[in-house]
C-alpha cells in the first residue's frame, strides 16, 4: 500500500489533486493511504512552497499546481 499525503488549506485544487490520486490508483490497481494536511506549520516543514504539495512514501514528489496525471501514475507505481 502506498502512503500519500497531500498538502495544502483544502482548497478547490487540493481536492481535486486529492481526487487525482484517488482516480490513478484505481486505473493502476494500487492501493492508497490518503492523507490530507491542513495545518499551515506541518506543510512549511514538509517543504511545500506552494499548494497543493503531494508526497508519496514519505518523498516531496510535488508542490504548486495540479500535477501531470502521467507523472503521477510514475510516481505511484516507483
């Protein structure tokens, strides 16, 4: 199972990115353990910049903006 969390204040593209991840595993066959953090300290100290971030198995894989769907699939299945 993958771990993935994503960063950001829950705004329209944090859920969406959120909705990304949900969508790409179910087309990889790959479960996921979302997790969603809100809080502004914990995003500053996982090194996101700019929301939405995106971490899979504990690495910063993305920050700022939707990411590509095709990355994102590489990144759920690495």
């Amino acid at each position: 199972m993958k771990s993935v969390k994503v960063f950001g204040p829950g705004c329209k593209r944090c859920e969406t990115t959120e909705k990304m991840v949900r969508d790409a595993a179910a087309k990889l066959g790959i479960d996921v353990a979302i997790e969603k953090v809100t809080d502004a300290r914990s995003i500053a100290i996982a090194g996101v910049m700019s929301t939405p971030g995106l971490a899979v198995d504990g690495k910063l894989v993305h920050a700022g903006g939707l990411p590509d769907e095709a990355r994102l699939e590489k990144w759920l299945t690495a």
